[in-house]
C-alpha cells in the first residue's frame, strides 16, 4: 500500500507503507531505502 510521509516543513515522500511506529510517525520503503516521518492526512474536500 503507498503512503506519503513528511520529512519536514516541505519535503514529502511516498512509498510502499512498512511499519507504524510508536512516536506516531510510520515507515515507507522506497526501492531499499527507509524512511520514516509522519503521514499525510486525508483532507475533506
């Protein structure tokens, strides 16, 4: 499942969805990197 992650005020990455950790933040693999950040919300339209 892809999910995308913010690793800053404006950098985002999506990737395959690995884990969720327990700070809240989750993990996503993109090729053999891993990285971690806080998901991106859904935002009602």
């Amino acid at each position: 499942m892809l999910r995308t992650i913010t690793l800053g005020s404006c950098v985002s990455v999506q990737g395959i969805f690995e884990r969720q950790l327990e700070n809240g933040k989750i993990l996503v693999r993109v090729g053999s990197l891993l990285f971690e950040g806080f998901p991106v919300t859904k935002k009602a339209a």
